[in-house]
C-alpha cells in the first residue's frame, strides 16, 4: 500500500507536514498519542476527521516497510 493513499505533505497545508488525506490532521498526532498510551479509539475521538480505515492503513503501510529480520 502507498502511502500516498492515507497521507500527503503540500507545501500550502501546515507548512509541508505529513497529514491524513482530506484532513488538516498531523499524522505526527497519532504517533504521539500512541506513544503516550493512548488508543486509537482514544486518538480517533480528539479527531473526528480521520476515519479509522486510514489509521490501519497508515500503520499497515508503515508495518510493510519494516525489515523482515535485522
């Protein structure tokens, strides 16, 4: 999966930031609030724009760039 099909960076949206498609969103925002312990459930009520079909696909996509073994 791209990743270009859950996120983008324009220039002319919070100054080049990656966030959720059709959102002004951080994806930066979701890694903090789990970081912090927080749930998706959690992440997904403080920004109702996202939809949780491109939290999974964000985290699909980030799982299949990961190495299999080091």
């Amino acid at each position: 999966m791209e990743l270009s099909s859950v996120c983008h960076s324009d220039p002319e949206t919070l100054g080049g930031i990656w966030v959720f498609n059709g959102t002004r969103v951080p994806v930066r925002s979701l890694f903090d609030h789990l970081a912090a312990g927080d749930s998706i459930d959690d992440f997904l009520e403080g920004f109702p724009s996202v939809q949780r079909e491109q939290v999974q696909a964000l985290l699909r996509a980030f799982a299949e760039q990961l190495p299999l073994a080091a």
